[in-house]
C-alpha cells in the first residue's frame, strides 16, 4: 500500500519545488543523495559549547555504521538503489553530527575521497552555524569550484528564546552571519527548521519562514518536532506537558509555510522521519508517505503552491 500511494506522490506535478526536480534540472537525470556517518562529534555534545546536544537529540546518528569505511556505508546502500535506479547519480551526504568540526587536514581526508566514487555528482556536508572557521569557509570555497557543494545547516527556529530552551547552542545572530559568509562564497545552501517546537505558537512558525526568505537560501527542510525515548525533551514532555502539533495541523502549517516560501527555494523535506522503535510522540509520524500525500491534497484543494503569498 505505501508503495503505490509513493508511486502516486513521485508521479504527480508538486505544487512546491522539489528536490527531485531540482537534481532532475541540474544534472539531466534521477540524483540520490546517500548518508553516512563519518565519526564527527558536535560540539554541542563534547563540552566545548554545552553537554548533552540538543534537548531533542537521542546521541546515535542512526546513519549508517560509522565501523565501516565511509566507501563501505556509500555502496551498501548504492547496490540496494541500483536495483531500481540503474542510471542514477549520487550525492554523498555527511549527515551524522557536525561534519566541519575538525582540523582543517581531517576534513579533506574525508570529503576528498567521496568526490572519486563512481556517478558522484556532488557532495552534501551537514553542520553548525558556529563551527566553521574562516580556512574551512576558504576551503569550502575552493571545493564548490570543483563539485556542486551543499551546506546544511540546522536552524530549528528564529527565535533565541526557542533556542536558548532546545540548548542549540547558538544564536539567531551567528546563523545569519554564518549564511552570509556562505552566500558570499556562492556556496548552496539548505535550512532545516522544526515544526511544533515547545511552546511556539503558529504565528512564530510563520515569522521562521519569513526569516528564511529574508536569508535568501537555497533549500529547506521541514520538521515536526517528535519526541523519542532517553533524550532530554522526553524528560521535559513528561515534567511540562506541552502541546504536540496534531496530524491536521501539522499540515496545515506546512502547506502555508510553502505558500510564503520564495519559489526558488528547493524543497528538500516536508517533514520528519523517526525510527519507530525509538518514538514516543507523535505516533502519526509513523505513516510518512501518507502524510506526504495529504499534503499534496491540501495544497490542491485550497489552491496553494509555492510562493503563492509572494504573488
């Protein structure tokens, strides 16, 4: 069943810019982006900013297995997509932790050799905002000439109280400086923000988007904040009782969120995906592909698309 409703999401013209189209655009056929783990910590977790991470952080990746070499993650999961994409290309994705939060020399160690795989088109490096010193920025700059380069960045919300209470560990001021200095090196980069955080309300959701825009980035990610087991914000949940965001709601939000998005921003993720084993809250997060097609549903039957508010 949740294949056909997939195939059903994957063969419909979207009412937002996908990424699928995006690649599709860029590099004439399908492009697969491929996580791994390559055994960076975050400096929100080893002391130099804070202990713990942030409160919704678990301290596993679950990306791959950070044992096997970085080539043995990418094809594993290569060989399980070519079974039913053959001519696809790839993009590895450094996912888990903070990826530029290393000696200058370490880096190159590991971004390097990922550029030499077969049908490698690019390369994505997820980060901090406050963890890229000025000759990682240069080398960054230098590796953009050579690759389609993407930064993602962790937002979460635009707000500073939000993120003094979810401890990110930065500042809504750092993150814009951060951007700038990226978009000045004409460096890609996508924002990944959270939907349902504690005790923001619907109209802060829609001041984040504002702020995205304002940024002038490449890309988002849409979250719903969920709740798994042993993590500081299921501790919180349980003490606070705050509010989840229901299912209706949530999509809601998204698609109004879309509609005041700049229509050249790719949308990358509409929202999250938890392991199930792990979840506490809320359940409905479970059923991702169907939430993907209500959305579709809704931006139809009220007439919303991307960049419709901009109009």
């Amino acid at each position: 069943m949740r294949g056909t409703i997939f195939y059903v999401i994957f063969m419909n013209e979207k009412r937002y810019y996908s990424l699928d189209k995006f690649y599709r655009e860029k590099f004439g056929c399908k492009v697969i982006k491929i996580s791994l783990d390559a055994g960076f910590t975050c400096p929100n977790k080893d002391g130099f900013k804070n202990i713990g991470g942030c409160i919704f952080c678990n301290g596993a990746s679950g990306i791959g297995d950070k044992k096997d070499t970085l080539e043995v993650q990418f094809e594993k999961v290569k060989n399980v997509l070519l079974k039913k994409w053959k001519n696809a290309k790839y993009i590895p994705f450094l996912e888990a932790n903070t990826n530029t939060y290393g000696a200058l020399e370490t880096l190159k160690k590991v971004y390097e050799p990922l550029l030499k795989f077969d049908n490698v088109v690019g390369l994505n490096i997820a980060t901090r905002c406050d963890s890229i010193r000025e000759e990682v920025y240069d080398y960054l700059e230098e590796l953009n000439n050579r690759t389609f380069l993407t930064i993602e960045l962790g937002l979460q919300s635009s707000f500073d109280e939000t993120l003094n209470l979810i401890n990110r560990g930065h500042t809504k001021d750092e993150f814009t400086a951060c951007v700038r200095e990226l978009k000045k090196r004409n460096i890609n980069v996508v924002i990944h923000i959270i939907n349902g955080l504690p005790f923001e309300t619907e109209e802060m959701m829609y001041k984040t988007i504002e702020y995205i825009n304002y940024l002038k980035v490449d890309g988002i990610k849409f979250h719903m904040l969920y709740i798994e087991k042993d993590t500081a914000l299921y501790k919180m949940f349980l003490n606070e009782k705050f509010s989840l965001l229901s299912r209706e709601d949530y999509i809601r939000i998204v698609c109004n969120q879309i509609s005041m998005l700049d229509k050249n921003v790719v949308v990358h993720r509409l929202v999250s995906d938890p392991a199930r084993e792990k979840l506490v809250e809320p359940k409905w997060l479970i059923n991702k592909f169907e939430i993907l097609n209500d959305i579709d549903k809704y931006l139809k039957e009220y007439n919303l698309f991307q960049g419709k508010e901009k109009e």
